[in-house]
C-alpha cells in the first residue's frame, strides 16, 4: 500500500477530499457534497473550494478519512449534482381491482392478523369490515372531544384510526390534534380516554400503536409532549408508572426533551421506531427495544440503553418509514435538512443504530412498504418496487398510489372514489 495524500498507509476510500477536510480541526468546516451519478457516490469540498473560480482539487484519502468526510453531514450546507438511480426491470404484476366501500370513511386500518378485515373509521363510528365478503360484524360510535388549535405548517388535524390483533380493541386519535379513545367493539364501550396535552401538539401526528406481547395485548400512547406510556386497553390500567424528580432547578434525571411523534412497530413487536423533534428543532427518528421497556427498564422510552438516534436532520421529521422483514428501519430522506435532501432512503440496524446501506430513487411523496427482500414507495406517478439488497428499481405499478398494508391479506390498497384499490403483493 501507499502512504496516501491524508498520511495513511490503508485502502483509498470511494470518493475524494479537498485538501482543506484533511487533518486535524477538518470536521469543523461546512462541507458540500458533489454526487458523481454513480449511486450515492460523492466527492466532499470545502465551502471555499465550492465557489472558488478554480478547478475543484480534489485528492484520494483513505477509507477512514473519506467515510468521516462523507457520513458526518452535519457540516453539510448544499448537495450539487444528482445520485445514481439503478434500474433492474423485472416482471411485476400491475393488476388492481376495486372493492366498494360499505360508507364514506374518513380512515382506515387492517387488523394486522385477520386476512381481509380492516376498521373502517366515519365522522362518529368505527366499524369492521370484511373487504372479501363485504360484512361489517362490529360497531361502536365514538366522540372525541374538542380544543382550539392553531394550524402549523399545514398539518391540518386529522382523526385516524388504529387497529389491534383480532379487531376487537380500536385507537382513535388525532393527528396534531390531542385527544384519543380507546374502543372495545364487541361492547361498544370506550376503555380509555386518551390525553397527551396542548403543548405544540400541532407539530406531530399521536402517537398510537397496539403490540401483542406474552402477557397480552397493549397500546403505546403519547400521554404528553415528550412523553410514552403503556397501558392495557382492555382496562386503562397504566404499566409504566414512573415520575420525574426534580433536584432545585436542575432537570429531572430521566427527562426527555423530544417530542413524540409517529409510532411504527416492527413485524414481531420487539422494537419501536419513533418518528419526532426536538428543538432548534431537529427531526430525530429513532429506535428502542420495547421488550426491555416492558420487561427491564421503565426509563428505555427516555434514556435506555436501547435508545438510538439514526440521524438528525434540521426542519425535517414526519417523513416515510417502515420496517423490513428482518427488522431492519428503513427512514426516508438522505441529507442533513429538509431544504438538502436526497430522495432516497437509509436502512438502519436496530441493534446497532448504524446505517446497513442507502440508497437513491424513493420519492418520499408517499408511504413506505416491505415485503420479502423488496421495498415498495408510493410515488407521484404510481407504486414502485426497490430491490433493498442493491437499491435497484425493478418494477412500477403506474397509477396506483397504496396508503395502507394489510400484512395478513399482503395486500396494499389505495382509497380512491369511494373504493378501496386492492393490490396483492408477490409471494
């Protein structure tokens, strides 16, 4: 090996420095990315080597100095150029067909473990319905109570529905709004009522989420700002009773000063993903291990050991994210701010907190799904299909644009005229 421009004997990183992001003090200076066309592949330059009238100098460092140089985005103040996007076309079926919907809904939500079954949510009632046989064999009116609210940055309040294992316990709560109830639809009861407070409620969707575990079934839910709570539906009863304790004017040891957003579980619901901000503020998506929440540690929610920030990006939360089959966290969105993005998206080990891989071409104009070894964007244009191994476009359902998955039916469906478009996955 040679000893390299950084001063390294080791392997040439993929991609290129300007001398000014070598050395001691380099990760203080504001970077640009240059994106070569090849993938996410990208030389990194200094801000007075980007304006300068100069031919850019760039020079080859090793792995350790380039890949420094390339993930700490923080420093990041502008992307030139575009990414790669790989295309591997390969047979999709395109074919939807439509199944009337029994009312006009305002929401909807499958019932993760009943093929077909969905909770279909009115203006004042939540019902369950069967999309094959076109049955509704559960009802319960609800009313959720009001408060004034101040419209911030067009995130309109909007009540959503959510749906637990068997159908029979449902959450409806609203979004930038701060109120919810728990329903129990074989009585019609509510079994809780649901409160996370008025404080910038209007930045975040509620945070609702059912997960079946060993000692039976219970709802994660915002109860404030900065806060998550477990409890058992069937009851109300709290499972994570903790206080914080105040020592003079200091902050409370275990005090979280994020805001919570929305909740997406993964497949087997052992982890948590989080989607919310903190000031200046930053959007801050991250993962937790629910079990040892549950199980070991009241505090993980806050401060666990389990709890990992994937990334921080200024201005920019409530973007797409799903989990893969194997548990991997997929967060959309490649750059430092919502004003230097890349549309792409970046795979996150949960374990660990580091990025598996990334990689260019999903919108983020829709939602994200995954099935199998394949990553499915609801794009403008239609639904498209990503291979996650290679991050290569394989196939495009033109005209199609799902807002849900049914993980028992696989099937991802669309709300159109009065329809639910159905779409059966492959496998």
């Amino acid at each position: 090996m040679d000893v390299l421009t950084c001063g390294h004997v080791a392997h040439k990183g993929n991609g290129r420095l300007c001398r000014h992001l070598l050395g001691e003090g380099s990760d203080l200076e504001d970077r640009v990315w240059h994106l070569t066309g090849t993938g996410l592949d990208r030389d990194v330059v200094c801000t007075a080597c980007d304006t300068s009238d100069e031919p850019l100098d760039l020079v080859e460092a090793c792995e350790g100095c380039v890949e420094r140089a390339q993930e700490d985005d923080a420093n990041v103040i502008a992307i030139r150029g575009a990414p790669g996007v790989g295309v591997r076309d390969e047979p999709i079926r395109t074919d939807t067909w439509r199944t009337p919907l029994p009312h006009e809904v305002i929401d909807v939500a499958a019932v993760p473990d009943s093929p077909a079954t969905w909770l279909l949510l009115t203006p004042d009632r939540v019902l369950r319905w069967n999309a094959d046989t076109g049955e509704v064999d559960r009802e319960a009116r609800y009313e959720l109570a009001t408060h004034s609210f101040e419209v911030w940055a067009e995130r309109e309040p909007r009540t959503r529905v959510h749906a637990a294992d068997g159908g029979r316990y449902v959450a409806v709560g609203v979004d930038y709004g701060r109120f919810g109830k728990v329903l129990d639809l074989d009585t019609g009861s509510v079994t809780m009522e649901l409160d996370r407070g008025e404080y910038h409620q209007n930045t975040v969707p509620f945070p609702l989420a059912f997960v079946s575990t060993e000692d039976g079934l219970r709802l994660v839910h915002g109860t404030a700002w900065n806060r998550l709570d477990v409890s058992d539906p069937a009851t109300g009863e709290l499972l994570t009773r903790r206080d914080f304790v105040s020592v003079g004017n200091e902050r409370p040891e275990h005090y979280s000063g994020d805001f919570q957003g929305r909740l997406h579980l993964s497949r087997t619901g052992r982890y948590l993903g989080l989607d919310g901000w903190a000031w200046s503020p930053a959007g801050l998506p991250r993962v937790f291990d629910l079990h040892r929440w549950l199980r070991v540690n009241v505090w993980e929610s806050e401060d666990g050991p389990s709890l990992l920030t994937l990334a921080l990006r200024w201005y920019l939360w409530e973007t797409p994210m799903c989990w893969t089959d194997d548990e991997l966290f997929v967060v959309w969105g490649i750059g430092p701010d919502d004003e230097i993005i890349v549309p792409g998206v970046r795979v996150f080990d949960p374990l660990t907190g580091h990025e598996v891989r990334a990689f260019a071409g999903p919108t983020g104009s829709g939602a994200l799904f995954s099935a199998g070894s394949a990553l499915y964007s609801a794009d403008p244009g239609g639904l498209t299909r990503w291979d996650l191994s290679t991050g290569e476009r394989t196939g495009t359902v033109t005209g199609f644009v799902p807002t849900h998955h049914h993980p028992a039916s696989r099937e991802l469906v669309e709300l159109r005229d009065g329809a639910m478009v159905r779409w059966r996955l492959p496998g």
